[in-house]
C-alpha cells in the first residue's frame, strides 16, 4: 500500500513480482475504470488457471521437487565457492578439501603422490566434493557379493520376477482346504445309501443336512425300550405319513392332561381284594365319598346303617390303601383318588399298547416316562412339518432311501455330497488362482519358485506349495541384495564411469576383494587429486567460476519456481465453489457499472459486497488506501500483512493498516522530507 499520488511506484512494485505470480497479484493502479480492467484481468486469470486444474496439490508436489533441487543446487555452489576460496589461498595456510587430506598444497601434494602405488587405481577423475558411494551392508559383505557374481547366478538373476497375483497365504489355504475336502469325500462310510441327485445345490444340502441332523438327536435321545414305536414314527415322518401319529399324539396330550401333579401325587399303592375288580372298587369308593361329602354317617349298629353304607361296605375289607384298611371318610376319600389315578395311568398307557414295554417306577416315574415320549413325538412330528420345505427331489430321495439306510447313512450320504461339491468349489479357487498365476507369467522365463508355486496348486502338493513360497521368499531377498549392488554400481557410474565398467568386468571373481576394502580411501585420493588439479590449474579457477556464477543463477531461477508453485497451491486450494461463484459474481457486477450516472455508487457497492466474500481467494494486492477503500468494505484483520512502501511519504491516514492487518512491515527513506514539509515549504 502507498501514499504515492500516482500510480508508478505500484506498477513497478507489482513488476519486480515474477511473470507467473503477477496475476495473483490483484492491481489497482492510476484511474477508477482503468484499475477495474486490471482487476478483472487478475480475477479472470485466477478462475481460469482454477478450471485448468484439476488437482491443486500438483503445484505442492511440484514445489517439493524443485525444493530439493535447490537443496542440491546449493550444495554444488558451496562446494564450487570452496574450491575458488582454496585456489586463492596462500601457500602457507592450512587447508582440508577432502576428509583426512589436511595440510598445506605442498604438504597434501606430497601424500596423495606417496598413495598413488596404493590407492591410486581409480582412472576417473572425480569432483572433489562428489562423496563416496555408500554400500549398506558393508564392503566386506559387497565383495562376498561381487565374487558370487558368476554366469550361473547372472543367468538366474535374468529370469523374470514377479509379484504374485494373489496372497500366498490364500495358495496354502486353498490346497490345505482340498486335502480335507478329499479326506471327506474318500470316506466310504454311507455309500450304501441311494446317491443323492447330483443336480441339488449346495443350500438344499445344507439344509437337509441340517433336518438329518436334528432326526438323528431325537434318535439319539430316546430309550433303547422305546426303538419299536420310534422306528414306525421315523418311517412316517420320511415317507411323509403322519396322520395316524398325529391323532396319537393328541389321545396321549388328552390323558396326560389329566395326571397332574396333584393326581399323580394322590396315586398310591392301593390293594383290592375279596374277589373284586379295581373298577368295582373305585365305583363303590366314588359313591361312598359322595355319601360322606353330602353329611351322610355311618353308624354302627347295622340296623341303623344307610343303605349306601350297606351296599358298599365290603370295600372296608377288600380295600388297602397303603398296606392299611380303609375306616374314615378322609381315607375312603384317598382311596378314590388313587384308584382314580391308577385308572388315568392305565388309560395313557394304553395309547402304547401296540408296543409292550415291561412297566416300571412309581406313577411319577411313569408319567415322565409317558410325557418324554410325548416330547419325542412332538419333535418328529415337527420335522414332519418342515419336511415339506427340503427341495421336491430330496423328499423322494428320502422316501425311496429311508428303507434300506439309517438316519446316520442317510446324513453320511449328505456330509459326503456336500464334501465332494465344496471340493468342486475348492478345486474351482484353486484353477482361478492358477489362471491368474498364467497371466501374470505370460510369455515370460519367470523364477523357478514361481513354477513351483503353480506346479504345487495344480498337484494339490501341499509340501510343493510351501517349498515353492520359501524359495520365492529366498530369491526376493537374492533379488534385493542385487539391487543394492546395482544401486552401488549406478552411483559409481554418475561420478567414475570407468571405474563402474571395471567393476562389472570383474564381477565373479575375487581379484576385487581388497580393492572394495579399500574403495572409500581410494575414492577420497581421487577426490583429493582432482581438487589439487583444480586449484593448481588457472583455466580450472575459471571454469570453476563460470560454473558458480551459473549455479547462482540457477538457485534464482529455482527459487522464484518455488514461489510460483506455493503461491499458486494456497491460491487454488482456498476457492471452492461458494468463493468461486462470489469471484464470478464480481466480475459480472463490475461488468456493469457504468462511466457516469447516478447508479455508478450503487452498483460499485454490489461488487464489493461480492468481493468481500472472496478476498481469502486472492494473495497479494497492490494498492493505494483510496482506492482500497472504494473496492472492498473494510473490516479487522482483513489482511495477514501490509507491506508500506514510502512509508516515510505517508499522513496519519495511514494508521487505518494497524486495524486492517494483522501485521505491517514498513519500508522507506527515514532521511526523506515528509509530506507536512513538502506542504509548508509549499506555502
């Protein structure tokens, strides 16, 4: 920003910018319509770079690239610098161009002469201030390498590497998983069971497996006593033949429902004697305890005794409940619901009298045995159900296989099916990894792991397969050793190009062994030598200045790329579209503001309330105070820095930048006659 009255300082202020930044540079120089053109140029030229580029961070990218050349720039100049500040010293200073070389010229001269028959083998002339290759693994271990180097090894180091085209750990579980699959398919157990239609799927498998499998757990879990009944109710529910179980399950639900636990708890030992029938005896007994619940009495002499009594007194001599005759109403009471339970009992029981069974245990005992039977029943029953939702070719297979083949053939034949389609599958895996294994081969001569690999899938050759990805896992590492030796190589081959022949030349032989012992002092001898050449030499001085002179120009050029290449990522990387739209907008208001007129004021304050909402979108402006206020509204901290120039031309107007920018860096002429002089000298 400038107090000048003319536009000339700002326009060469703006020009000292480089070419390129220039348009990020928003100008408003001289008169009010000419610096609006200006400004619609910069504002155009920043929307039109925007839409060129797609990617803002390229400019960052590219700016770290030419930030490390600069790096290496600098560090060339350095070292030309130094090689004409050491040509121009004195004979007698003390001077150190290369490590471990330091003395007079004289003195440095006289050693690299004494090391020539040792260390004097490199032909190449090096630039003193080019640094030794650097070997990782040392030079013992690169001589090792170098002498290994024979035909045999080169010829193998020809052969093709490449990357698998699939985890190899997926190449291990693969084979691992047909081993186990043909396992499950060798397995002979359950082939005399009808073969499955091999044109069912694997879910219809599955689940039918699943249904077997839940067969044969209620198989499993009935009594050895209860085989005759379950053997039928099986058959039904394979041949789909139910409805005569079902109505047995709901006769046996009805008896049982009446053997709670109440009842069984009544069910005593109860014993019936005289000739008489249990029926006989719970009759009498039932007509009894009515004539007791109703406040009849018993009385004793027989003459007085109610004829119920009388007709029913045999039960007193007949009956036992418990090993104990039978004398009171509460007794008599006991001995009716015994016997009743007794009937109930009898009554569940005989819903299974198609299959005897030898009777045992208490009535409580017999109960749970009747109502686990009844579990059972349920759980079939209901396997009956879903058997309608197995696929229509399953449910005849199990019609025509259950007769000759027990629940567990008949899961065997499925587990076997299942087995021999998931090994289709596995195998499938498999011929997908090779293929893509043959397309990444190609017409290439690869490694021979690779073969391996490939030859251990195809022979499910689970030894093969890990054989093969050990040896790749052997020759990577063949591989990355080689590639350190040829990085090493290279890097000679940039500095001494003779000498990387000489070493390839060798390679194989173990002539080079102390050599590459000794390689980092033979190189700082070259070094040492080229620099004493160098600063003995008057046409090398020149040459040597001529080179400094243009890597100074250089570093310039490179520096000012750097600022082109920030400047234009933190520009384009703040415009999204709301702050392009504003950018747009401005532009198209400024279009329409005329010469002259009473709308001029209006529409310039449209534009810069478009403006204002898009200032972070442009860097730098070169100003004055008033123009600046007629193109934006002002606010705290609008800028990051105000940089005055004449600063010591400037009124106390100026003091408007500290609550403008955050920061002001002034600059100008503190010997300069300021503007209240020049005004009273006026005067």
């Amino acid at each position: 920003m400038s107090r000048h009255r003319t536009a000339q300082a700002l326009q060469v202020l703006r020009e000292k910018l480089p070419k390129d930044l220039q348009t990020l540079c928003v100008s408003l120089l001289g008169a009010t319509s000419a610096s609006d053109k200006e400004l619609q140029r910069s504002v155009k030229g920043i929307l039109s770079r925007r839409q060129e580029v797609d990617d803002p961070s390229s400019y960052a990218r590219e700016a770290a690239r030419l930030e490390a050349e600069l790096v290496e720039s600098e560090r060339r100049l350095v070292a030309l610098e130094r090689s004409l500040r050491d040509a121009r010293a004195a004979e007698t200073e003390i001077l150190e161009p290369v490590s471990g070389y330091r003395g007079t010229r004289a003195a440095i001269a006289r050693r690299l002469n004494k090391e020539r028959a040792t260390r004097g083998w490199i032909t190449d002339e090096i630039a003193h201030e080019i640094a030794c290759p650097a070997y990782g693994r040392g030079w013992e271990r690169l001589a090792q390498y170098h002498a290994s180097l024979n035909e045999a090894v080169k010829r193998a180091l020809v052969k093709a590497w490449i990357e698998l085209p699939f985890d190899p750990l997926a190449a291990v579980q693969a084979v691992e998983r047909i081993a186990v699959l043909n396992a499950d398919v060798s397995d002979d157990e359950g082939q005399s069971a009808t073969s499955i239609p091999p044109s069912v799927g694997t879910d219809p498998l599955s689940e039918l497996l699943r249904w077997l499998e839940s067969l044969e757990t209620l198989e499993l879990a009935t009594p050895s006593d209860d085989a005759p009944w379950l053997s039928e109710l099986r058959a039904g529910v394979l041949r789909n033949d139910l409805s005569a179980w079902h109505a047995l399950r709901r006769e046996a639900a009805e008896t049982l429902d009446v053997l709670s636990d109440a009842v069984v708890a009544g069910t005593r030992k109860v014993e019936v004697g005289g000739g008489r029938s249990r029926a006989e005896a719970r009759r009498d007994l039932t007509t009894l305890s009515e004539h007791y619940r109703a406040g009849g009495k018993r009385r004793i002499l027989w003459i007085f005794k109610p004829g119920t009594v009388r007709a029913t007194e045999w039960v007193e001599q007949a009956v036992q409940l418990e090993d104990a005759a039978i004398r009171s109403a509460a007794e008599i009471d006991r001995a009716r619901r015994a016997l009743e339970g007794w009937a109930s009992l009898e009554a569940a029981w005989g819903i299974w009298t198609r299959w005897p069974v030898t009777r045992s245990g208490s009535p409580r005992q017999q109960v749970a045995i009747l109502r686990k039977r009844l579990e059972i029943v349920d759980g079939l029953l209901g396997l009956g159900r879903s058997r309608d939702s197995l696929a229509g070719q399953l449910q005849r297979w199990l019609s025509e296989a259950s007769p000759r083949a027990s629940t567990r053939d008949l899961a065997t034949a499925c587990r076997r099916r299942l087995a021999e389609l998931a090994l289709a599958g596995a195998r499938g895996e498999r011929d997908r990894l090779v293929a893509n294994l043959d397309l990444a081969i190609g017409k290439s001569d690869v490694v021979p792991a690779v073969l391996e690999i490939r030859e251990g899938l195809l022979s499910e050759d689970l030894g093969g397969v890990h054989a093969g990805l050990a040896d790749l896992g052997e020759e990577w590492k063949r591989r990355e050793l080689h590639a350190e030796y040829v990085t090493f190589v290279e890097a000679v081959a940039r500095s001494a190009p003779k000498l990387a022949t000489e070493i390839a030349a060798s390679e194989g032989s173990d002539s080079w062994r102390q050599r590459f012992r000794d390689f980092p002092l033979a190189w700082g001898h070259r070094r040492t030598a080229t620099w004493l050449a160098t600063v003995l030499s008057q046409e090398r001085i020149e040459a040597t200045d001529r080179a400094a002179k243009d890597e100074r120009n250089r570093a310039q050029d490179l520096l000012r790329d750097i600022a082109v290449a920030r400047g234009w990522h933190a520009a384009l990387e703040r415009i999204d579209d709301r702050m392009r739209a504003a950018l747009v907008g401005w532009t198209q208001a400024v279009a329409h503001i005329p010469a002259t007129g009473k709308s001029v004021f209006r529409r310039r304050a449209v534009a810069r309330s478009y403006l204002g909402k898009c200032l972070e979108a442009i860097p730098a402006w070169v100003v004055s105070l008033g123009r600046l206020y007629e193109t934006v509204d002002a606010r705290p901290g609008m800028f990051d820095i105000a940089v005055v120039d004449e600063a010591s031309q400037c009124w106390l107007d100026s003091l408007v930048l500290f609550y403008l920018a955050k920061q002001i860096i002034v600059v100008g002429d503190d010997k300069q006659i300021s503007p209240t002089v020049v005004r009273s000298g006026r005067r």
